[in-house]
C-alpha cells in the first residue's frame, strides 16, 4: 500500500482501549506514527494514523518479506524489464550560420532516416544570444548505430555542432507490471506483514499472530504473471468482524458517501460477492474493476513506502492487504486491512474520473526526486484517503439534508466517526470527543473546508492521530481530476511517461538511466518527526 501514504483509518476508541492521551503518555513522540508521505498511504486507527506509503515509526520500520532486491541502473535481476533504447542529441546553432529554416532541415534529415522522435525542446545557447540549441530524443536507436552517425554527419554538414548528451538519471522506477515485484519486496512493520507493536489489539493473541504471518507468506509468494490472485479461506471469526464493520459503515455512507459511490456498491454486490455474510476475494474484485476502469488488485503483506505505493498506481494496480484487523473490537485498527481497502478505496476506483487522477498522481510519482514524492503524497492524502466533494444534487432522501459536503476518501469511508466530522451538518459532541478533536482542537465544531487546489494541498500540514480539523472540498471527482491532471502536467520532471494498457508496460519520454532502488522512509519519518516537535513549541 502506499507506503501508501500509509493509510489511515480512524476507529472509535472501544472500552478497553486505550486513549489517544494516554497513548501519548506511553508511547515516546519518535516513536509515534509518522505522517503520511504518499498512500499516499494512509491507513490508520483513531489514534494511529498511517500515512501514503502508510508510515509507521521509523522504531517499527523494517524491511520483511522477500529480501530487497539490488536493483542495479545497468540491468538489475535477471527478470528486470530493459529501457527501450534512446539517444539524446545536442544541436548548437551559432549565430553565425543559423539562418531561417535551418532548424526545419535538421529535423527533415531525421525523417528521410525514418527516426521517431519523443522528445524535442529548443532555447538560447547557455541563457545567452550567442546562437540556440535544439535537444532531441530519438527512440529505439543507441549512439553507435550506424544511421545515427549518418543522421550526426548531415547534420553537421549544415554548419551545426552536434553532441550526444548522457542518459539522464533519475530515481529507479518500474517500466513494466513484471516490474512491480521489486516495489513490494521492502515491506514497513513487521516480518509478519503488519504493525504488530504493544499496543496493537492482537499483539497478545498468538493465534492471531500465526494467523497474519499465514495471510503474510501467501501474499508474498505472488508474482506478476501467476495467473488468478490468491484465495484466502476466511475463519468464522474473521467473517463475523468483516460483518460488524460492513454493517455499520453501510448506514453511514446512506447519509455521507458521495453518490459516485453509492452508485457503485449494487454492482459490487452482484458481481464481486460484496455483502455482510463473506468476505470478497480480490481476484473477484479485480475482475470487476479491470472490466469498468482498468484497475486491478495486487495482495500485499504490509505497508509499502510512499514511492512504491505510487509506482504501482501509475500501472493502475492498487496494492491491497487480505488480513483483517483483530476481532477483539471490530471498530478499530492500527492498520490498514481488507475492511479499509474493499470498503473505503475499491468502490470509487471502479468511477473513471476518480481512477484517471488517481493513475495521474501515480505516472507523476515516476522517477520523481522525494520532495515531489512528499508533495504527490500529501495530494493524494487530501483527496484519496481525505477528500470531499460538494453536496451539488442534495438526496430529498438524505437523512442528514443539511450537509454541505459527501465524502469521497476511503480514510473517512472506512471510519464511521470521521464520516459524520467531515460530512454531517451538525458533528455530535460525542464524536469530537472520539476522535480527539474536542482535546486538541476544543473551539472546534465542525471541520474547516477549503477549496480543493492541488498547490495548497501539496504543502498543507495534516495531524495523524486526531480527525482531520481542515478538509479540502472538489466541486466534483471531474474536476478534481482536471486539476490534479494540470498540476502532474506542470510539474518539473526530466521526462514524462507512456503508458501502454495492452502491454502494461511505460516508455519513457528520454534518454533515462535509473538509479539503483532506494527508500523514501527516512524522509517521512523527519516529516513526521519535524510535526511532532511542533506541537510542543
């Protein structure tokens, strides 16, 4: 999951469990959860919110599953997928021999070589008037072939200086959905696959334990091309937590959920096993969605970084767990689990707006340096996980008629508390109570709305451990996607991607060289650091 931001999902404190002042009492601030960076990812509990990348406490942090690939920019493993060749080209035209339509029999002496092209960008000779420089990126074509040194010497012949420019290098992405297998290798948490720490509700339960670490290997031991997704042969006691989270959230999103979701879920039901008597397999699911949006679903152990997370969506490929958090108390999860992911993020990958910006945030986050990781996260956390929509065509039968907004982000669809702190009219005292808001934010009644704008998102701080006091509003999942569409458009990378939907597969604008695979962990752990100290200044 995203990393991913590491996904929150909020539940209401139970009795028995332990509060959010007393958490802080027990639990050293370094080691309390960090702020989403991209899942985006955030999945977590009312207290412990995990975010894009879903993150976790650099304390927790570890990498399990299979061992961490040496992805190397030469080749890596035996089963990387190659970049398609390229060749960058560098043309000075000098002043003294550049005149008109000089530049137009470059390029014609490239077409009579039948050479594409994927890349073309001309400016001023190093920001001065001293001449011009045009830079192309041919395809499919080394720097030693022999008709590019024909294509090089013509040109020359014009009075042009030509040079063949390096691979750009960019951090490593995946180019293909074979490709994809490296980016759930580094697993956040446990060697189990979750965030088994002391307060987690089944920390205690060995059985639970045996159980995760079962649902874990299985998950592991997929690869992209095995065929049909694994199948998990779900306990009596695990269906009857699904049922207790599946029925009272079923209430709440009558009242809160955006209609493009509510739209979806009859079809869930008749085709994807959706209801409270069963927990739905994901090979299911991912038929469904593959046949409305071209979504599919990936079994995953446990929280990815915020890169990967995202790597994966630009394929159009969410990463899902298929455990279920502890039945001890069914309304509550440090974690993200299959209630999080079937019930908050599938419905609305199945809607083409909300999974076209959605595959967006994920083609930008390719190749990207982690600062734009960072930002990418932080948008997909106000809008993925936190977003809301207007309330444009009011239900004459909606039992809460005076709400402003409807929700559209799995993070508040999976909690059923934050539902009615975000979406309700009038949010009841006993819900800013449970979701801490009445403590840390005691003037507040109602959460602040903001207009949706992918710039301010990208930068807006957000707490983890309460409901969220600010919520950015889209006037539609059309015009969100629009947005976020301009925003990855205008974002300065070193090349843009192609996506290919028959092949799975992604060509790169330029002449790239992708470093050897790395984590962004560390940088969402000094943000989520950065925040914590923050609040005691």
């Amino acid at each position: 999951f995203l990393l991913r931001p590491l996904w929150l999902v909020r539940r209401p404190l139970a009795e028995g469990t332990p509060s959010l002042a007393q958490h802080r009492r027990t639990m050293p601030r370094a080691a309390m959860p960090m702020q989403p960076i991209a899942r985006l990812m955030l999945r977590c509990s009312h207290h412990v919110r995990h975010p894009v990348g879903r993150m976790v406490p650099s304390a927790l942090a570890s990498t399990s599953g299979r061992s961490f690939s040496s992805y190397s920019a030469s080749g890596g493993s035996k089963t990387a997928t190659r970049l398609r060749p390229k060749t960058c080209l560098n043309m000075y035209f000098s002043r003294f021999h550049d005149k008109p339509g000089l530049a137009g029999s470059v390029l014609s002496i490239i077409g009579k070589h039948d050479l594409q092209l994927t890349h073309l960008e001309s400016k001023l000779y190093n920001y001065s008037f001293d001449g011009a420089t045009i830079e192309v990126d041919i395809d499919g074509i080394t720097s030693d072939s022999p008709k590019l040194k024909h294509v090089i010497e013509e040109v020359k012949a014009l009075g042009v200086m030509v040079d063949v420019r390096p691979a750009l290098e960019v951090p490593w992405f995946p180019i293909s959905r074979k490709e994809l297998d490296y980016c759930v290798e580094e697993v956040i948490g446990s060697g189990t696959g979750g965030l088994l720490a002391p307060d987690h509700p089944g920390f205690h339960d060995e059985h639970y334990k045996k159980r995760r670490e079962e649902i874990a290997s299985i998950a592991n031991s997929f690869r992209e091309g095995d065929g049909r997704l694994p199948h998990i042969e779900y306990t009596a006691e695990e269906v009857a937590t699904w049922k207790a989270v599946y029925e009272r959230l079923e209430v709440c999103h009558a009242k809160w959920a955006c209609n493009e979701f509510k739209d979806v879920f009859p079809e869930l039901k008749a085709e994807a096993g959706y209801g409270p008597e069963q927990i739905p397999q994901l090979q299911d699911i991912s038929d469904y969605l593959q046949s409305r949006t071209g979504f599919r679903l990936r079994p995953v152990c446990g929280l990815l970084s915020a890169r990967d997370f995202l790597n994966a969506l630009a394929f159009r490929t969410f990463c899902s767990t298929q455990y279920i958090r502890h039945g001890g108390n069914p309304f509550y999860t440090p974690e993200p689990d299959v209630c999080h992911e079937l019930i908050g993020h599938v419905p609305l990958l199945a809607d083409p707006h909300f999974a076209e910006f959605t595959q967006k945030v994920g083609l930008a986050s390719l190749g990207a340096p982690d600062e734009a990781i960072v930002r990418l996260a932080n948008i997909y956390w106000f809008t993925v996980e936190f977003g809301l929509v207007k309330n444009m065509q009011p239900d004459p039968f909606d039992s809460d008629p005076g709400s402003r907004v409807k929700v559209m982000g799995a993070g508040i669809l999976s909690s059923f508390g934050e539902m009615e702190w975000s979406a309700s009219a009038q949010p009841s005292e006993e819900c800013r109570q449970m979701g801490g808001i009445a403590r840390d934010y005691p003037a507040l009644s109602k959460p602040a709305l903001r207009e949706f704008m992918p710039e301010d998102a990208a930068v807006q701080p957000y707490p983890i451990t309460t409901y969220q006091p600010m919520y950015f509003v889209g006037e539609s999942l059309r015009s969100m996607k629009d947005l976020i569409g301009d925003y990855c458009d205008r974002m300065d990378k070193k090349f843009y991607p192609v996506y290919d939907p028959i092949t799975g597969t992604l060509n790169p604008s330029r002449h790239v060289s992708r470093l050897p695979r790395t984590s962004t962990v560390h940088i969402q752990a000094e943000k989520q650091k950065a925040y914590f100290e923050s609040l005691g200044q």
